[in-house]
C-alpha cells in the first residue's frame, strides 16, 4: 500500500491521470490525499470529480477554498462564476452525489504514522496540531449541519480578528477557515494578511506562515498546496508545497508521503 498527496487540481484532469500512471496507482491498494481546490478555474472540473467520486474509498480532499465555494453556491442557491468554469458541474444529474462526496471530506488530516499533516493552506504557528485538529472538527461539523447556510453566508465575511474562544460561533468558522484555507502571509503580530498573493520575497513587510522557529525544529511534515507563487519552494525540509501552479501552466505535483519522494506532471 501507498500513500500519495497531490497538489491542487484545479479541474485539470489530465495532469493527474498522468501522474496516477507514472505510479501506478492501484485504488484498491492506495491511497491518494488531495490537498484541496480540486475544482475551479480547470479546464475540466466535471472530470476530476467523476473520478473522485468513482474512487471514493481510494481518496481523502482537505477541502480548499475553490470547494468550500462550490460547497456554498449550491447551498446559497447561487450561480458559478463563468471564470470558475463550473457550468457542466452544476449541469450534471450527478451534482448532489459530487457535493455529498465533497461535505463528507475533511479540512484538515493528521497522519502521525507518518509523521505528516495535510491541509489546502497550511496551520497557524499558534496552533499545535491537536488544537489544528479541534478547530477543524468545528468546522466540519458546521458545514455538515442543517444550518450550513448561516455559516457559509458568514464564510465571505471580513476576517475576524482576536481569539478564537472570544469570537462567536460564526465568526470562528470564519477565522478557522480563512486559516486552513485562504492563508499565506502572516503580519509580524500574526495576523493573516489574505490579499498579498506573491513569492515569499516579494512582501517584506510580511512572514510566510511556514517561516517560524516552531516549524524549523518540529519533526512533522507539513504537507499544503493553494500557494502557487512558492513553486514549491520553502526552503524547508518539512514543509511541502505542492501547488505548483498546474492551472496557471506549470506542472501537477505528487509526493510518495512515506518515502518523501516527489513527481511532477509531464
């Protein structure tokens, strides 16, 4: 059995059939964790979730920005945006299979097996990984329950600021999902600053989440995608960007999570 994650789909199916091929991914011996934004932008969405609801039991998405958006037009009875190339997804007589597939998914995974912890954006440095997971479980249980629409109304909110046991039910999903989902930059007071979208050099006045002592002496791999302007490029060891941009022309990545091993989409 193996273990794979690979970086955001984006709707592009064919990259990572290719890479599915280069290992010789065996879905009833695998296993293969997304990490996040499988649909939007791509030019074939429709595809990528037909094949991840086919290989369901093969599968485990840290569900990302772009799907907790599909997640929250369809419950907001809200049309796609036409840049999101989504139209043939919300067409399909499928759709409410693609988005129970999608609800069931977690935010966030922590493999300690391995040694490794998935999700779309990353985790704050002030959180433990047990901490990670408590918040995740929250959110979770929000966007599962019958009263989803509040939080996803709640979701587009501006970003609450304070401490999460401060901030109201609403206002918490809203933090802890702009955190596993929308972050990059950190302020020097450790704030998220979600509009600077560029490489780690080109906001000096702001810290890449990753670039702290926390994580430089932590034995965990931390495993996230949503940050294609990194190229994959961190610098360290343990924290493994794999959005390398595949929607935006670059290639697909794919890492064998037990032997560290990467692959990249021809």
């Amino acid at each position: 059995m193996a273990l794979y994650a690979v970086g955001d789909l984006q709707g592009c199916f064919a990259p990572l059939s290719r890479l599915l091929d280069m290992v010789a991914f065996n879905p009833s011996k695998d296993h293969l964790y997304l990490v996040g934004d499988v649909v939007a932008r791509g030019p074939d969405s429709l595809a990528c979730l037909e094949f991840l609801y086919h290989h369901r039991d093969a599968i485990t998405i840290t569900l990302g920005n772009h799907d907790l958006h599909l997640l929250a037009c369809t419950t907001l009875n809200r049309s796609p945006s036409p840049k999101d190339k989504l139209q043939a997804v919300f067409d399909s007589p499928k759709l409410p299979q693609y988005l129970d597939l999608l609800r069931a998914q977690p935010i966030a995974v922590h493999l300690p097996n391995y040694n490794s912890f998935i999700s779309h954006a990353g985790i704050h440095p002030t959180w433990s990984i047990q901490d990670a997971l408590k918040y995740a479980h929250f959110v979770e249980q929000c966007y599962r329950g019958k009263d989803a629409n509040e939080y996803y109304l709640n979701m587009y909110a501006k970003h609450p600021v304070g401490e999460l046991s401060m901030l109201s039910k609403h206002a918490r999903f809203t933090a802890i999902v702009n955190t596993f989902t929308r972050m990059r930059y950190l302020s020097t007071q450790g704030e998220l600053d979600l509009l600077n979208k560029g490489g780690t050099n080109d906001c000096p006045t702001l810290v890449p989440w990753f670039d702290c002592k926390r994580f430089k002496k932590s034995k965990t791999s931390f495993i996230f995608g949503h940050w294609a302007a990194l190229k994959g490029v961190t610098n360290m060891k343990n924290m493994i960007a794999l959005d390398t941009g595949c929607v935006w022309g670059g290639p697909m990545s794919m890492l064998n999570i037990a032997t560290n091993e990467q692959y990249l989409s021809k």
